[in-house]
C-alpha cells in the first residue's frame, strides 16, 4: 500500500470514529438543548477585578466540607449545611459544633426561623425543619409530585416559607446538565405551615436558586442562575403575584442572595461564561457531546476556578464587586451573608467559610 492509500484509509478510520462518538453523543445525550445567550459583554464593564475574596479569613478550615449557603441567628450564630449531611454551627467563642445529622450529600439553601433553629432545602429529602428537637421534613412534594431540587429558602413575617427549586429534570449532581440544556426547569415554592400546604407561585424558572426577602417584606428576589438575572415578585397587596426583572445581565450566575443590613442584597455569582462554555452554549451538537462525556464537561465548567459576589442596591444596581480571580483562595462562592460588618461566604470547593471584613 502506497503512502496515499494509507493516508486515505487512516482518515477515513479517524472521520467514522468522529462520527460515531458524535452518534453515540446523540444517541445517549441526557439533554434536549437550546441555545443559550450571553448577557453583553458591556456587563463586565461593572466587574474590575479587586481580588478582595483573596484576603478572606478561613473558619472552619477542614471541618466545613463544600458549605453552600450560611446564616446567622439573632444571638450571632453562625449555621451551614456541608456536604458530609450535618448542619454545623459556629458559636461566638468560636466553637464549631456538630449540631444536627441530615445525612446525604445533598444539603443546599438555608435559613433561620422565627420560632428557633432553621428551615433547609435538602435537593434530595425537600424543605426540612430543624430545631433542637430533631428534623422534620415540610414538604417532599407539591401537587403530588416529588420536589427533587429544593435549593434555598426564606421565611416571611407571616410564616410563609418561600423556597425555590432548582430543576424539576436534573438532580443536584447532574446540576451542570441544566447549564447546558438551558431550558426552563425551576420553580418558586410556598409553604403554608398554617394549612401544611405547599403550592407552585411561578413556575419556567431558568435554575431557581437563591430567594431573599426585600425590608419591608413587599417583595421577594429569586435568582435564576443561567439566565443571569434575578426576579422580583411582589407580595403586598396592591401588586401581589406581579413579576419584573430586579437585575439582569449579570457578571455570572446568581446563586444564593441575602438581604444586607443596610436595604442592600449580596449575590454570589458563578462563573459560567468562560470561553470554552461560550463556544459549547453555541451549538447543540457541541452541547450534546460535553453533556454525554462528563470529561469534556469538567473541561468548560469555570465555576471551580474563580469566586465573585456581587452588592447590589436595592433598585437592581451593582454597587461593588468582591472576587478572586485566579480561584487560589476561594472559588465556586455560592454564598455572601453580611453580619456585623463581616461577610461570610459559603462555597462548593472549600473546606472553610470565607470571612472578610467589610471597609478594608
Ligand atoms: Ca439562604
Ligand atoms: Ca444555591
């Protein structure tokens, strides 16, 4: 066989394995995609670069696996949930404590409650209560369907619970599939302890995530995380049940949202626009392999390289922004939540809570 002959054959054996790896991709592919649009690049214009995340402090170090959400009761002690399913806490000597075993790995949004302890979202178990008598799970399903995704929580001065879910198709671990779908699986939730009743109030969500409550209660944010914007629905009475747009075309995807002392919110972003996922968002082929290889997925998430968060006013504008850009201290900050004029961050790629002290 003559040079040309081999090169022939060794092309046509490289073209029909590409084929068939990208049959098989859409054979088996999980995912039915759309394309996906980027906010304007002009939105990076709000995101000079400061570092700041680089100067935290690390509580917990090595005790706190992965925590993705933090709060803080009235008497300043610090709660989070971590991947290895205990709700830990930190009390002001700067004790940490085992406080309460959930179990899973699933463990995502929390919050106190009014009457003690706090309310969580378990993406596997629902809405769970959790005091020093135990655990009680609120809610596992909603118009008789498994609530699979619960993923952050606030509680009203009326005792309503509002909690998002973050896809009805894709469990936590697969969370990256509704990225590359980028079709609208999330909800908002309300729990009525009164009447142990939950119900759907919006619904089309692009990954619910983070909930917060305005200061005087008359409307709620919920964030939704590929769409990078968040949405105010409004509780009082003269414009209950409306919706708008509170931020859009934010500098990544919001994750958890936490009301400031000051009127102000903290949103944590993820990185979800490096180059890599820009080019796959373009084409559903492309979506199809990277969501059948899981390699190839590893390869576009930016998430576990940087950490920002973002202050934003309480018209929707971004008034600074916190991060670090080469990920080396923090990165994948899911969490910003001021307290005496601290921020605490949670992540979902570090073994500590993050703390920085604000005016530096
Ligand atoms: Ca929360
Ligand atoms: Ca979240």
């Amino acid at each position: 066989m003559d040079f040309i002959s081999c090169f022939t054959t060794f092309s046509s054996f490289l073209i029909a394995c590409g084929l068939a790896i990208v049959l098989q991709a859409l054979f088996f592919s999980p995912i039915s995609p759309d394309i996906l649009e980027f906010p304007p690049t002009s939105s990076s214009i709000h995101a000079p670069s400061s570092s700041m995340l680089q100067k935290v402090s690390k509580l917990g170090e090595g005790f706190v696996v992965k925590a993705e959400d933090v709060t803080i009761d009235n008497t300043g002690i610090l709660y989070t949930a971590t991947r290895d399913g205990w709700i830990k806490r930190l009390h002001k000597n700067g004790s940490w404590e085992n406080w309460k075993w959930i179990g899973g790995e699933s463990l995502l949004g929390i919050t106190t409650a009014a009457a003690g302890g706090i309310i969580a979202c378990d993406a596997e178990k629902g809405l769970l209560e959790v005091t020093e008598d135990g655990v009680k799970v609120l809610a596992s399903q909603v118009n008789g369907v498994k609530i699979r995704f619960a993923d952050d929580v606030i509680e009203a001065s009326d005792g309503n619970m509002y909690f998002s879910v973050a896809s009805t198709k894709f469990d936590f671990h697969n969370w990256f599939l509704d990225v590359l779908e980028a079709n609208p699986h999330g909800q908002l939730l309300r729990y009525n302890p009164a009447l142990n009743q939950t119900s759907i109030i919006l619904d089309d969500l692009c990954f619910a995530n983070g909930v917060a409550l305005s200061p005087d209660q008359d409307y709620l944010i919920v964030c939704e995380t590929w769409k990078f914007r968040c949405l105010k629905y409004w509780l009082n009475e003269e414009m209950r049940g409306q919706t708008e747009v509170f931020i859009d075309n934010l500098p990544g995807g919001p994750d958890n949202i936490n009301l400031a002392p000051d009127g102000t919110f903290w949103i944590a972003l993820i990185d979800l626009t490096p180059s890599r996922l820009k080019f796959v968002h373009g084409s559903k082929v492309l979506k199809h392999l990277v969501a059948t290889y899981p390699g190839l997925a590893k390869q576009v998430n930016g998430a576990y390289k940087k950490a920002k968060v973002a202050n934003v006013d309480r018209d929707g504008k971004i008034i600074k922004i916190f991060d670090d850009p080469t990920g080396n201290i923090m990165s994948f900050v899911t969490s910003a939540l001021e307290f005496e004029g601290h921020l605490y961050l949670g992540s979902l790629n570090c073994d500590f809570i993050g703390k920085l002290p604000l005016g530096i």
